[in-house]
C-alpha cells in the first residue's frame, strides 16, 4: 500500500471530499510508468475535442515512439475505453438513486470529459473553479519547479498553463481560471506572512 493510498483510507475513506478526487486524478495525470495513456492525454495530448480514431491514431504514434515497439490496437482500444470510463458519466435511463448503486467511476462526478452521443466524439471541459483545491494548483506548481529545470525560481504564466506537468493541463484550466487560482493563491500567502 503506498504512503497515498494509507492517507485516503485514513482521511477519506469513502470519497466523500471532492478534493480526494482531485488529487487521485492527479495522481493518474503525472504517472507516465503505470498510467501511461492518461498522462499522455493530460500532458500531450493537447486536442479538446477529439473522437476514438483521433485518440487512438495520436496515442498509437506517441506509444510506438517513446515504447521504440509496435503495441496492438486492441491493446490501445482497452485503454481509451478503461480512460473514457475514468471521467465520463454512464449515461442511465433512470438514474440511481445513490452514488453507491452507479457503475461509474468516481473520477466521473470531476466533470472533465463529456460524451457527445450526436457527433459519437468527447469534449474535454474546464475544471470547476469550486471543486478543484487551490492547494492542489499549488502543488502542481511546485511539483512542476521541481522537475523543470529554470534559470530562475518563477515558473512563465504560459508554461504553467500548456507546459508538461503543469496545473492547466492536469486540471485542464483555461487562462482565466488558472490566473484565479493564481491571485488566490497569492492571496493566502500574503494572509500566512502578515
């Protein structure tokens, strides 16, 4: 059981804070060894609106690039259908009357990816500014300042919203939320040293 998982089940055992999730998608988003497709999605992928083909053709050049090896399709499609799972809602004829009684994941209720039965294609969508914690922004930040290195301590407001690793693209923050989470952020340091 790794030190994460021992936090969870001590502080949040039944998922009930949204911030849980958060940080169990973040934890998926940056782990390119063990969850190889869904860091790729979140750090290169870059397409907001895409359909299985599209995924599938760029996940296929990305994996056969990196992996220096051919990977079956059919390998590649378990993995696009295991990632749309992860953060879309099944959709019910009738809904169930607790979270406890639906199949789907609970990554879904972060609302980050919709499926559009019209175009059979998905959307990425923006974070919402009240579920996702400003500390876990931050820590997408620092976490980033780690791994790049910088000629200086301060991360570019563009890196920090396309880079790789970067809160924008974990989260998926367009630049007006991002630059909110940002003089929030600001703000509360400013609060912690007065």
């Amino acid at each position: 059981e790794t030190p994460l998982a021992q936090f969870v089940r001590h502080c949040d055992p039944y998922f009930e804070d949204e911030g849980t999730l958060w940080v169990l998608h973040y934890h998926l988003a940056t782990n390119s060894q063990q969850a190889t497709t869904w860091s790729w999605f979140f750090n290169r992928f870059g397409v907001r609106h895409f359909t299985q083909d599209l995924f599938l053709t760029h996940l296929q050049r990305f994996v056969e690039t990196n992996a220096k090896r051919k990977v079956s399709p059919r390998s590649l499609e378990k993995d696009f259908r295991c990632f749309v799972r992860t953060y879309t809602r099944t959709v019910e004829k009738t809904s169930p009357a607790s979270p406890e009684e639906s199949f789907d994941c609970p990554l879904a209720s972060l609302n980050l990816l919709e499926y559009l039965p019209n175009t059979k294609s998905y959307r990425l969508l923006t974070a919402h500014e009240d579920s996702l914690p400003e500390l876990l922004v931050a820590h997408a930040l620092v976490h980033m300042r780690a791994e790049i290195p910088l000629t200086n301590s301060e991360i570019a407001f563009r890196d920090a919203l396309y880079g790789e690793g970067s809160p924008g693209r974990l989260f998926n923050l367009d630049p007006e939320s991002l630059y909110g989470y940002l003089i929030r952020l600001d703000e509360q340091q400013d609060k912690i040293l007065s």
